[in-house]
C-alpha cells in the first residue's frame, strides 16, 4: 500500500484495511487502528484512541497521539489521502 515519507524520516503505510504504521523521525513504530472507506468525504477513518507502539499491547500517552495523528494528517496530506480522525 501507499508508503509515504517526509524529509525528516517519518514515514506512514497505509497496511490493508487494519492500520496505518507511522514510523517517527526518530524511528519508533506506531500501529494507528483504521479503517479504508469510500466516501466522497475521505478514505480513511482512523481511531486516536487505539494507537499502539510496535511490539507492546499498551496505548500512547495522549502527548504522544497528538502528536502522532498531527505527522499522520500532514503525511496524509503529501500523499493525497483524504483522512478522517475520530476519538
């Protein structure tokens, strides 16, 4: 699926229908529940609630979901994938 990069190193893939894997500029993993829909409105919908680092069952902080969905939107953004977040 769409891999996408920025000029930092973060990168995001869109991986099936599951998850976005948002990988930061400093190189941690980062699983973000969603879902592909086919709306007029957007293509994605993606739950800030359910983002998990890569390898443990636990959630982020909620520092780190804002600022993760905010480099998930701006990757989004650049690759022309129309995002909806919700709670």
């Amino acid at each position: 699926m769409p891999l996408i990069h920025d000029d930092d190193g973060a990168r995001l893939e869109i991986r099936g229908r599951g998850f976005l894997y948002y990988v930061s500029p400093e190189g941690k993993e980062y699983q973000v529940n969603s879902e592909m829909v086919g709306t007029e409105e957007y293509d994605i919908a993606a739950y800030a609630s359910d983002i998990t680092l890569v390898g443990q069952q636990t959630q982020v902080t909620a520092q780190e979901r804002v600022e993760i969905i905010s480099r998930v939107r701006k990757l989004c953004d650049k690759g022309s994938v129309r995002i909806r977040i919700f709670e």
